[in-house]
C-alpha cells in the first residue's frame, strides 16, 4: 500500500482553503488507503517543470494538488495545494530530493540561488581573503548538507555578507550545518551540534529519488500520514506546527535512551519545552499502567501551560502525568508526610525581619539590612542551611566575597530569623522543599517513575536535592530525570548551582539546543546584546559555549525609541499597535510588557481592547481579543508575533538585563523597545 507523507508547506496553508477543497484532499487520502496503485490514484505528470518527480492531481475542478512521486518505494509526499496556475507556479523550478548523506529530505531552486550568485556582490575581487568555506572540498560541502547542483553556488559565497544572503536559499539542513562551520565548528561539530546526528550509517538512499526510508527518517518539515482521520488531524486549524514537527535533534532528545540523569540547555526559542513535553508524552506512553510521571517547573504560570498543552497532546495520559510547579509539589509531599504549618507570606517575613533587625541593630555594624536579607534568600534558605559551621564553609559563587568573621556575625541575624519562624510554626518556601525532601528521603512519599524539570535555573540546591530523591535515579533505571534550563533567563537572582552539588551527575548526557525557532535573527542578536559581558552557565558549574546558535529565520530590526515621560510611551505604543492591526496582526498576537498603567490606560482609551494576562492562568490565544499586557515574569513560556518592552534607558541592574531579555525572545516577528528616561 502506497504511504503518503505530508509536507510543513501544505500545513501553513491548508487553512486558507475552500472546504470543498479540504474535502477533496481528505478523499485522496482515501484513495491512498484503499489501493496502493497510482494509476488509480489519477496522479498526472506536470509538464514544464524542473525536476520530472512531480505529479499534480485534482482537488476541484481550479485546485491542484501537488505530489511528489517516488523513484524507488512506495512512498509519496504531499507538498501543496493552490489554484492551478498557482500550484504549478509553485513547483516549477523546485527540485525535491533525498540527500543521500544524511537522508533528509529537501527542497530547493538552483535557478534562483544561481541568479542570486549573478549580482555584484557575488563577483569575484581581485586579491579577496579566502573564506572558511573554501576549506572545505565538494565532497565536505555535500556530506554538510548542500544538494551537489547548489555546490557551485556555495562557492561563490565569500564573506558572512553574502554567506546570510546564500542560506536563504539552501535546504534548511544545509544552512544550519554550514552556519555551525562559518562560526567555527568543525564539519562533525556542526552536524551532531545543529542536527544532533553524525551522518548515516545504514540505509542510505540509492538516489535522490529514493523515499523508501523517508518515514524511518529524522525529519523537521514531514509527517507519516496513517489514514484519512490521522490528516484531518494533522492539518486541522487548532494544532501547532510545534506538536508534528520536530527538529532532528529535538527528535532525538525526545527518544534519547539514557543510563542515568541528562540535561538540555538552550537560549530562548530553541524549544527546550517542547522537547520536554514531547520526552514527556513518549516516556509515559511506554511506561507500565501503574508508573507516573513527573513534570514540575519553578513557576506557577510556565506549570499551568504545559499542563494544558500536554492534555492536547496525549488526553489519554491524563492519569499517567502530572505536571505542577515546584512549590505546590513541595507542599503536597510536606502536607501527606504530615506537616501542619504554615508558609510564610512576604508580610511575615516583614514582620520576622523587623523584630530580628530591631534587636540586633545591623545600623552598628558595616552591614545594610537589604544585604543581610538578600544573603539569607539566596544562599541560606535556597541551599537549605541550618547551622552555623555550613554556612561558614558554603560556596557562594557569584556573589561578592565575605570572610568567616563576617559570616559568624551574619548567622546571628540568620539564627534569630529561624528561631522565629519555628516559634510561629512556619516555613519559608524554600524550608517547604527542605521539608519535603526529608519527607521523600525517609521514605513517606513514593518516587516518580520519570521526572522531567523545566526552567532549572531557578532552581535551588535544597529544590535539585528534592528532584534527585523523587526521581529513581539511585536505582539504576533508565531514564530517571530530565533537567531541561537556559542561564540567559535565570529571573530570580539566585546563584547558579551546579548540578553535581545536588548529587546529580550528567557527565556525557548534557545536549545543548541551538537552533531558534521561534524569534528572528535581528530579535535574537539584539536580546542577547542585552547580557553582553555577563558570563552565563551551563546549569552544572561551566560557562555555556553559544557556537554556531541562530535563529532559523530573519525580519526587521527591533525598533527603538526614547521617551521622556508615559504620555509620550502611550503615544508610541497606540501608534506601533494601530500599524499591526492594519498589518493583520490579531490583539491576541501582541504584547505590552511590563503592564504600567499610564501605557495600558492610554491604549483603552485609544479605543483598542486589552486583556492582562494574570498569574496561574493560561492565555487564552485566539479565543479571546485583546492586545495583551503582564508582568516580565507572567509572559515567560508564552510567546507573541509582537512585543512592545517598555524599558528604563541605562539601567545597570543585571537582574533587570535577564528579565528585558526574557521578554524580548517571547517576539517572533516584530519588538519595539521603548527607552523611558525618568
């Protein structure tokens, strides 16, 4: 029986089409079901194309469809459908073949990457530098990738100008191993960094126009059709790209057997969450009825839309995963292993605080009280230390030194704010997971099968403590945790831990994503100015190697405007918005960020509906207009075609700098950054 696979193109515009139209794709889906023949199939030749494979067949009596027909196999790949003139347009000078090195399929135009190497800047000059591609011999250039009729083309490329311009023009492989290289990785490098596999080994196509392997095959632009229900699935307007198609490394994350602990870092956009939903999902699909699953986040918001995700992803495995953020699984685990206390909310922290203070008077010493209560948030209550001699002998990297005489005078403060909370039988959040992992580690709380945590730079010693003794990892069992963390977006201030610290080993099981799916190139480089010369880890004590990342696609500049005051912001925004709205763009694809009030009034008052996005609630998408407008923190896991990020000029505060750069990488499309000079 002939299979039928269908192509990312057809997926982004299938939407568009008349429903007599839809009908008829889905009729010849049946058509493939029932009889594997093609002449039964009504499949025609296209004349006047370039490449002989393609075939057309009738979806109504102006639309075509737009088939590929294999040379060997039995494998055919749906790619399009149009009005006719438009259809055939389409595929007039596109070639569609199997690169035979690594397997995957590809479309390209040599006819437009050959006109675009005709323009001056393609032109040879006298005495030119060589370029780092010229290094590279033909078989090189084909085994990265580049299809052998674009070799010549690649070798007219001679600096990173028209390098840019030559990878739009490349199969989408090509272009991200190539950009691995022009950065500095070596050909093996860039293909186990970009694509996350060396090359084939067994299965090699015979030709170009052989799809036998196709459906066997790591592919990000094709999805194995199984029958007529399976397509109108697949091509229905209310499931994302993100849940068909995946990045072959991503694929290979998501199914990577592994002895132990593994870790994937990446910058924002790289779909580290989606790689985790998806590892989620294929590990409780082939886990025993009476193993769970665990996913768990640091916030609330990012646990609440993942939550929501996976159930539209896998309904069936509702009672085999759990997902929750951090502190509400702390608490659960406290409050079954017998707890009764109370957390304690910010008011009484003051509270706390200004009795210790009041006693001790940190106004004789060369101490502020802000320094003392940050010390005890983010060294001693993240690290779960509770006396004195381990708070001497910490580690406490990143932070400004301090010797051991002030250390003993700082516990003072630290052990009267303990004490207190004893006498008032509460618990800070960060003493809940304390609480919690003694709860786990004196066997009252049964360990999940698989854990898989996102957003672990936010993640304390005492809370990877607590991941380390829910998972199975001292079982030996395959695949017991999945930390999954970017230090670009570490939001809290906390130091960074290293994994090892926890008793969490992830040596030679630590994979970094590098691909950006999500927002543009010029979007991508401008936030990432934003933590220049500050040193990012890798989540387990290195700091984090960004060669060869990208995103995979370009757009505008981010625009960039100064104000003196909230009127003149309010004007500005109301106008950028009035230009998306004309441009298409709906409410619910644009976002005001941080929520400040003077801005957001200003934009009702312009007559144009907004929703606040609110803390442990999803976004409800398209179902609900409204330009959107939250916290830093509220948009983090969300994502929008445009972002206005109001921003004070100049800022030095670092913290700020990783909350602006989150915000910034939630843009797919257009940013306008607003500088407010107060």
């Amino acid at each position: 029986m002939a299979k039928l696979m269908v192509h990312r193109e057809l997926f982004k515009t299938f939407g568009r089409l008349p429903s007599k139209v839809q009908k008829k794709v889905y009729e010849l889906m049946k058509k493939f079901e029932e009889d594997s023949i093609q002449a039964s199939l009504h499949l025609e030749k296209v004349n006047n194309v370039k490449d002989k494979k393609v075939r057309s067949a009738r979806v109504g009596d102006d639309y075509r469809a737009i088939i590929i027909a294999p040379e060997q196999g039995d494998t055919y790949l749906l790619m399009y459908v149009d009005h006719h003139d438009e259809a055939y347009r389409w595929c007039g000078n596109k070639q569609f073949e199997t690169h035979t090195s690594l397997g995957s399929f590809q479309v390209f135009d040599v006819g437009a990457a050959q006109e675009l190497v005709s323009q001056e800047q393609f032109q040879p000059k006298e005495e030119e530098e060589s370029y780092i591609l010229d290094d590279f011999s033909d078989d090189e250039l084909f085994k990265a990738g580049v299809p052998e009729s674009l070799i010549p083309a690649v070798r007219a490329v001679k600096d990173d100008n028209t390098f840019e311009q030559m990878a739009e023009y490349l199969p989408t492989e090509a272009s991200q191993v190539l950009y691995g290289i022009v950065c500095g990785l070596s050909l093996d490098q860039a293909l186990e960094e970009t694509l996350g596999f060396m090359r084939l080994t067994s299965n090699t196509p015979v030709g170009p126009g052989d799809f036998s392997q196709l459906a066997n095959t790591m592919s990000m632009d094709l999805v194995l059709v199984e029958g007529e229900e399976h397509l109108k699935e697949v091509l229905s307007e209310d499931i994302e790209e993100w849940r068909i198609f995946l990045h072959p490394y991503q694929q290979k994350l998501v199914r990577w057997d592994v002895n132990g602990p593994m870790k994937i870092n990446g910058a924002a956009g790289t779909g580290k969450t989606v790689a985790l939903m998806h590892r989620a999902v294929w590990l409780a699909r082939n886990s025993e009825v009476d193993e769970k699953t665990l996913v768990t986040t640091y916030t609330t918001n990012l646990s609440v839309t993942i939550k929501v995700l996976i159930e539209q992803m896998a309904p069936e495995l509702n009672s085999k995963i759990e997902v929750t953020n951090l502190h509400q699984l702390a608490r659960t685990i406290s409050l079954r292993g017998g707890w009764k206390g109370k957390i304690a909310e910010d008011s009484d922290r003051e509270q706390i605080w200004e009795s210790v203070l009041k006693v001790l008077k940190p106004e004789e010493s060369e101490f502020s009280e802000i320094g003392i209560i940050d010390e005890y948030n983010q060294i001693v209550d993240r690290m779960g230390i509770d006396n004195e001699d381990d708070y001497l002998t910490v580690v406490r990297s990143g932070r400004k030194r301090i010797g051991r005489k002030q250390r003993k005078l700082f516990w003072q403060y630290f052990a009267a704010f303990q004490r207190e909370l004893i006498k008032r039988n509460m618990l800070t959040f960060e003493g809940v997971v304390h609480q919690a992992r003694l709860v786990v580690e004196q066997g009252n709380f049964p360990q999940y099968r698989y854990v898989l945590v996102d957003e672990l730079q936010d993640f304390g010693l005492e809370a990877l403590r607590l991941i380390k003794a829910i998972s199975p990892i001292d079982q030996e069992l395959a695949n017991p945790l999945c930390v999954v963390g970017d230090g670009h977006q570490r939001l809290y201030g906390n130091v960074p831990i290293p994994l090892s610290r926890a008793g969490i080993n992830v040596r030679g099981r630590s994979r970094r994503l590098k691909i950006n799916y999500r927002t543009s190139e010029q979007i991508r480089q401008w936030a990432h100015g934003l933590l220049y010369g500050l040193e990012i880890d890798d989540l387990d004590g290195n700091t984090v190697d960004t060669t060869g990342d990208r995103s995979v696609f370009r757009g505008d500049n981010p625009k960039i405007i100064q104000c003196s005051d909230f009127d003149e912001a309010g004007k500005a925004v109301i106008e950028w918005i009035k230009g998306l709205k004309a441009a298409k763009f709906g409410e619910h694809e644009i976002c005001v960020v941080p929520t400040i009030p003077q801005i957001i009034t200003a934009v009702k008052s312009a007559g144009i509906q907004t929703l606040q996005l609110k803390p442990r609630q999803r976004d409800p998408g398209k179902e609900e207009q409204g330009i959107r407008h939250g916290t830093k923190k509220r948009i983090k896991g969300l994502e929008f075609r445009a972002i206005a990020l109001v921003i004070t000029a100049d800022d030095p505060d670092a913290h700020k700098h990783f909350a602006n750069y989150v915000a910034a990488t939630r843009a797919r499309e257009q940013l306008l950054v607003v500088q407010l000079r107060e």
